[in-house]
C-alpha cells in the first residue's frame, strides 16, 4: 500500500502506521474496521477462495471505492446503461486505452463508474461489482493475467450485475465458485460479445486459420482476440492456436 502510494511513505513507528491505515479505510478504531470486514465479507456473492487475504481484498476494494468517488457521474440510469453496453462493443476493436476511455464516457453518463486498482499480494481478484450508493455503481478492475479477450469478457460480466441483479452485495470475481446469476452474467457477455446468429456461423467456420479468423471478426466488427476466446472456449479450437491474435494487456492504471 505504501509502495502503491496508498498511504503515506514515511514510517515513523506503529502508531503512525495505524493512523494512516484508520485513515485510509475511513474509520476511528479497529472495531470498526472489523466491522467493515464482517459487513462486506457477508456480501460477497462468491466465496473467499483459498490462497486468499481477505485484508488484502478490503484494501483493493476500498482503494477501488476511493476512485470511484472522485469519478463524476451522472445518477444511475438502467436504459441508457444498456444503450451504452450496445455503444461498448464495437469500441473492443480499439487500442485498448482509446477503448477503455470511450466506454469509461458512456458508463459515467450512465450512472456507472469504472476504475483500475493494481492487485495486492493475496488478493488474486480480477474485477468487482457494486453500489456506492443508490445513484452509482461501480466496476472495479485489476487486469490480472488479462488479455483482451478475458478483459471484455469480464467487462461485460460485470456490467450484466449492474444491469440485471440487486444493489444488494459485492461481485467479487476470485474463484470459480457459479451460481445462476454468475452464470446469468456469463450468458450476456457472451451474447454481447459475439450474438448468437454470428456464433453460429463462426461456429462452421473452417478451417480457423488465423487469416480465416481475422476476416471474419472484421466482417462482423468483432474484436479478433475475442473470436479466438469464444472458440477456445467452446471447444472449437485448441488453448494453445492463434494466441497471438490476442492482445496482452500491460497491467497498467489509465483511469
């Protein structure tokens, strides 16, 4: 957190460091940021997964709270929030930054934030959904292991909670644990994404070089890297073909 310039640098003993730290979390006492922990821990609609430090997930969640608040949007709007998801998709062909700064307009416009906190050791999260308020949700991020395929399909994912479930709870995407509206999610990233009618033709599509695959993304206006997903994950296609077609995503902070 220090390092992350989180909290401040400079380490004057203990006593310093726990003021800081109260500061950071927005609390007075250590009873209260137990509280916090129980509060949020009872939230998350998936469970903590092992190898995790659940500390550390507090303090990339609030870190993820902090920006959030000092990102202007407007009240939160259910119908322009799903006209900006239909307006996200073809910006997945971008560079990523340019992207990522369009669709990061059409969220705030709607009521949604959209912010990057690198990853703390023992987090091992790469995205979280929630409401700050009644107003404003936010999508949290930490591009963990990300190519652009997995980001876009986590954005969608998430963005499908905000859409589609209760402001109750936290999504936290750490472990593999589904249940139906993490399974819900999935469906509308994936239809997003890639609608059924254009699955069903790449689904026949031979023989799936990598000049056959970029043809058809650029017919349809899909991003490459998601094509090679989509088939990967379907099964119609091997882990290991056309990876270069997608594009890595450096763990970087643009907002």
């Amino acid at each position: 957190m220090r390092k992350l310039g989180w909290i401040p640098a400079d380490r004057t003993g203990p006593i310093e460091t726990l003021r800081h730290l109260l500061e950071f979390f927005g609390v007075a006492s250590f009873e209260a940021l137990d509280q916090i922990d129980t509060d949020l821990c009872t939230s998350f609609r998936q469970s903590m997964a092992h190898r995790v430090n659940r500390t550390a997930v507090l303090a990339w969640l609030r870190q993820g709270e902090i920006k959030a608040q000092r990102q202007l949007t407007h009240p939160y709007d259910k119908e322009k929030f799903a006209r900006a998801l239909t307006g996200i998709r073809p910006l997945t062909r971008l560079p990523f930054v340019d992207a990522l700064q369009k669709a990061t307009a059409l969220c705030n416009a709607a009521g949604v934030a959209v912010v990057f906190v690198p990853e703390l050791p023992g987090t091992v999260v790469s995205g979280a959904t929630r409401w700050l308020n009644a107003h404003k949700a936010v999508i949290q991020f930490s591009l963990r292991g990300k190519t652009d395929d997995k980001f876009w399909f986590t954005f969608f994912h998430e963005a499908a909670h905000i859409l589609m479930h209760p402001k109750k709870g936290i999504f936290l995407e750490l472990d593999k644990t589904v249940d139906s509206q993490e399974a819900e999610a999935d469906r509308f990233a994936s239809e997003t994404l890639i609608p059924m009618t254009l699955w069903q033709l790449l689904a026949t599509l031979e023989p799936r070089s990598a000049r056959d695959v970029t043809q058809f993304a650029e017919t349809y206006g899909l991003a490459p890297g998601s094509v090679v997903g989509r088939l990967q994950i379907e099964g119609k296609l091997p882990w290991s073909h056309l990876n270069r077609l997608k594009v890595k995503l450096e763990p970087l902070e643009p907002l």
